[in-house]
C-alpha cells in the first residue's frame, strides 16, 4: 500500500546537482589529470580563528535551549553591522522588532513563503515572482506553499537583472511574493539602490512582500552592493513590505555554521517569529555567540573579498574575449556562454576533469520561451589560485 504524498512534490524535479549527477556520473574521465569540481559554489577559504575561539568559549551553553529569536548580543551585532554597512539612520532598526535570527537562509527563505503566500489573491491562485536563472529555493517554496511561480527571465539584454516594467498588471495584483536575489546567482550582477526603490514602490503597490536574497553581498569586486533595508531608509517610508536575508556562509566561509538571519518589516518578523515556534530551528547557544563575533569583525571579510579578487583577476587574464566572459559585480560565480551548456559540461568533465553546472540546470523554460540559461555555464571559482589558472588553462584547451 502506497501512502499518498503531497502532489505539489511530483512538479520539484528541477534540482540541478541531481540532474547533474545524472549527467555526469556514468562518464569517467578520459584524462589523468586530477578532477577539479566547480560546480558547487562551496566556500573554501577557511573561517576566521575567531569562530573556533568563540565556539569553544562558549561550550558551556551546548546543553541549554537557545532562543528562536536569537540572543539579544546577536540581534544588537546584527543591527550594528547593518547600520554600518548600509549606512542607516542610528534608530531606524530595532533589534527585537526588526531582526529575527535563522539556521542558515535556505530554511529560512523556504519556511517564509508559508508565511506570505495565501490560498488566493484577487479570487485566483497567488503568484510568486522568481529570478530566471534561479536558486531552487525559491521554486520549492512558490510550489509547496501552494502558489503558481513565474519565471522573469534575467538575460544579457536585461543586464541579468528581471525587467520589472515588462510585468504584466494583472500578474502583479495576483503577486504574493518577489524573490529577488543580489548580487544575483548565477550572474553576479547587482540590482541598482534605483532598482530596488522601483521594486519597493511595486510591492507596496500591489500589496506583496519584497524579499531579497542578499547571501553574496559581501563578495564584491569594486562598490559595494546596495541593499534592500538601505533603498527602503532611502525612501523614507519604513520597512513595510520588505525584509531582506542575509548569511555568514560566504560572507565569513562559514558555509556550516548555519547562521544566518532575516530583517525588514516589523509586522512580518513578528508572525515569522510566531511560524518558526512551530517548525523553524534554533541556533545553538555557541553558533549564536561565534555569530555575533563574526558580524562585528571586518579584518576577516576585507581578507576574503581580496582573495576572491584575485581569482577574479586570474579568471579575466585567461578568459577575457571568449565565452562571452565579463567580470561579475558581486559573488563568486562565472556565467559564461558556450553554445550548448550541457554539451560544453559533459565535454569538460569527460576530456579535461572539470566538473561545471550546465546554466540550464538553474533555469526554466517557461511560458514557451527558450531556457535563458542553456547556452551557459556556471563555474564556482572558490578553489585557489593555482587550481583555478589549472582549470582555466583545460577550459580553453577543450572549448
């Protein structure tokens, strides 16, 4: 006897390191050379000292229930790092009223469509607006919280960033949610302070929740990216409508310390905080204080931004002129163009040992239009300097 499941989970068969696996795994390499995995965007530099130092100050606490919201030194380290980031007016965040603390932001950005996303919009299934490329996050969530997703395509000719003046109206009065994400995954581009002041103003608009994904914020090549907490002090109108999620996973290599948090519109955090009592995780008591730490030192983010420039640097010395290669604003990705990129993967893994992601893998061809990532390739460039000019010098040989 079968037990009947969700039928919601039949339409998630787009997680992309499962196809890739499929693709990749009954092929074996016809070189010697070592395998060099870029498929995964993994942080490899190592975490600062201060996080094991602090773990370990803190080992006391692993017996006791840590708070959902998150401790008040955590929250106040938070508001600190955000006021000085995004150069906010000293009063216009409350630590107990506008930041809630989360186990990593995937949970996070999953769990808070159940929060957002009701049973209809104006009389209709409610609509969830996603990046296209996407992370899968976002789909699953659109999906499982019972909403139809609608892919706005981020393409060359947009700037990889959506178009939000070709959304249609009606779509947006049916609109529950907007993940945006910035600096964008896979493409690297960064959403204007201008861009995010016209989203705002839409989701106030149209009565939906902005929430943008700002996990690379902090791995950037020359300004830093503007965010959605600063376009909104910008505005001048609050946090209504907006919240923004931020993480320690690649900020500080901090991919398994599963830190991260949400911050923006005062009313949501509270019902978010309300819908994590049931099914959200806590952060443990001694995460919580190497958290803290890690949010109120910069010595070790400036050290991890100047690594990744100098793969970049590498990356523009050996590309540069082929595969349609530009050098990203923000994250640690490359988004390049190769005809076919499930092809260009499978040659690459079979003729050189280079592991990549085929870009239509993180995309979807939706409403009758061609997959706007198919012709690309997303390579994670976290490895060090000399691996990377490896990998590079075999992506030239076999393209």
């Amino acid at each position: 006897m079968t037990v009947p499941l969700n039928p919601q989970l039949d339409t998630l068969s787009d997680y992309p390191f499962e196809a890739l696996r499929t693709l990749l795994n009954p092929v074996t390499p016809r070189v010697n050379d070592p395998p060099i995995l870029m498929s995964l965007g993994e942080p490899q530099h190592q975490p600062p000292p201060l996080l094991a130092e602090t773990l370990a100050a803190n080992a006391d606490k692993w017996n006791q229930y840590p708070p959902m919201a998150g401790t008040p030194q955590l929250r106040d380290a938070i508001v600190a790092w955000l006021n000085r980031r995004y150069r906010l007016p000293a009063a216009a965040l409350d630590p107990d009223r506008n930041i809630l603390t989360l186990a990593g932001t995937k949970e996070g950005l999953y769990l808070f469509s159940s929060l957002v996303v009701p049973r209809e919009k104006r009389g209709k299934q409610p609509i969830v607006l996603v990046p296209n490329p996407y992370y899968l996050v976002y789909n699953g969530a659109a999906t499982m919280a019972g909403a139809a997703a609608v892919f706005l395509d981020a393409t060359r000719d947009n700037r990889f960033m959506p178009d939000l003046a070709a959304i249609p109206r009606d779509t947006l009065e049916r609109t529950a949610l907007f993940y945006l994400c910035s600096p964008a995954n896979p493409q690297g581009t960064v959403a204007s302070l201008d861009y995010l002041k016209q989203a705002i103003t839409l989701a106030r608009e149209y009565d939906f929740v902005l929430a943008v994904d700002e996990c690379y914020a902090e791995i950037y090549d020359r300004a830093p990216p503007s965010g959605a907490l600063e376009a909104c002090a910008a505005l001048g109108d609050g946090f209504d409508n907006v919240v923004a999620f931020h993480s320690l996973s690649k900020r500080s290599s901090a991919a398994g310390l599963r830190s991260g948090f949400v911050a923006g519109d005062p009313r949501l955090i509270a019902h978010y905080s309300h819908l994590r009592s049931y099914g959200g995780c806590q952060v443990p008591l001694p995460v919580q204080a190497a958290a803290a730490a890690l949010w109120r030192d910069e010595a070790h983010v400036e050290e991890n931004r100047a690594k990744y420039r100098r793969k970049f640097d590498i990356a523009e010395a050996a590309l540069a002129g082929r595969y349609g290669f530009y050098r990203p604003e923000g994250g640690f990705f490359l988004w390049l163009e190769v005809g076919d990129g499930e092809a260009a993967a499978l040659r690459l893994w079979r003729d050189a040992a280079v592991r990549v992601l085929p870009g239509g893998y993180t995309a979807r061809a939706a409403d009758g239009r061609r997959n706007p990532g198919e012709a690309y390739i997303r390579l994670a460039i976290v490895h060090d300097e000399a691996i990377l000019s490896a990998a590079f010098e075999r992506i030239r040989r076999v393209l």
